[in-house]
C-alpha cells in the first residue's frame, strides 16, 4: 500500500486524475458485466418458470378432464416419428418425386428434453408448391414445427425453387 502511494504521490496531477479515470471505467466495466451477467440468470430463470408453469397448467387440464370423465390428450409417445409424418406431410403437398432429402438429426436439450430436427430438402418446386408445403406442415395434426425455411431460385427457371425446410420437435426422454 505504501509503495502504491509513493508512486501515485510521484506523478503529477494530470497523471494522477489519468490514473483515477482509468481506475473508474474498469471499476464500472466491471459493474456493467456483473449487472449483465445477473440479468441473464434472472432471463434464463425467467424461460425455465414459464415452461414449468405452462406444465403444471397442463397438468391442471389433465386432472380437471380426468375429473369430468374426458378423454386425456397422448403424451406423444405413440404418434410416428416426426420422419415419417414430415414424409406424408411433404409427399401429400409437393410429391415424392420433388422431395429431395431427408436429413434427421437430434440432440439433447435439457430439463429432461431432448429434440429431434429433420432437414427436409425440396427441389424444382414452385412458389405455390412451397407454401402449399409450409401450410400443410402448420395444419397437420399435430404440427409439424417449421423452425428454418430457405429458398434458393433456380438461375435457369425464376419460377421454380430448391427449399429447404427444417422441422423440429421436442421431446421428453424416457
């Protein structure tokens, strides 16, 4: 402490008040990130409390049903593989033979979650095709998630599109 006093006692006012601002910006960079990293737990907290309230709400709606003698929604562990309903789904809008590929992919998330995306790719179809495609993948019963669509126009034929369309869908681990 002695030594930090003798050295600032050494240098002159101007050097004084540099050394007194550079002290104050990093003492509030280091607020500024503390106060940001604390919002950013609260916001993650926050997405966790609403997802489990939309649980229990659910769950609510189960015992209440369960209550009244209704039938209670499936879980969706007997529904087919998002897979095989995204092939029906894109078979029925735009044909098998404009469907190009199928990429599945899947990866845990957390909270006992883990999801499952497809990557669906459509060639040489056009506009109509592809919304005709987008909505019957919202209307299917249940939804088919869109998460990522891309459209690249073919340079010989403007009318006609490769589409890539990506599904995803959460699912709980058994």
């Amino acid at each position: 402490m002695r030594r930090l006093a003798a050295w600032l006692g050494a240098l002159s006012a101007r050097e004084r008040r540099l050394v007194a601002a550079a002290a104050a910006a990093a003492a509030a960079t280091i607020v500024v990130q503390g106060v940001l990293a604390v919002r950013n737990d609260l916001a993650t907290l926050h997405a966790r409390v609403a997802g489990h309230e939309r649980d229990l709400a659910a769950v609510r709606r189960a015992v209440a049903a369960l209550g009244r003698g209704a039938p209670v929604a499936a879980d969706g562990t007997d529904r087919p593989a998002l897979l095989a309903r995204l092939e029906a789904a894109a078979g029925d809008a735009v044909g098998r033979e404009r469907i190009a590929s199928m990429t599945p992919a899947a990866g845990p998330v957390e909270d006992g979650l883990s999801e499952e995306r497809v990557t669906l790719g459509v060639r040489g179809a056009s506009l109509a095709d592809t919304v005709r495609l987008l909505h019957r993948l919202e209307t299917s019963d249940p939804p088919l998630h869109v998460v990522r669509v891309e459209l690249r126009k073919h340079p010989d034929d403007p009318a006609h599109f490769d589409a890539a369309v990506e599904v995803a869908e959460l699912r709980a681990v058994p």
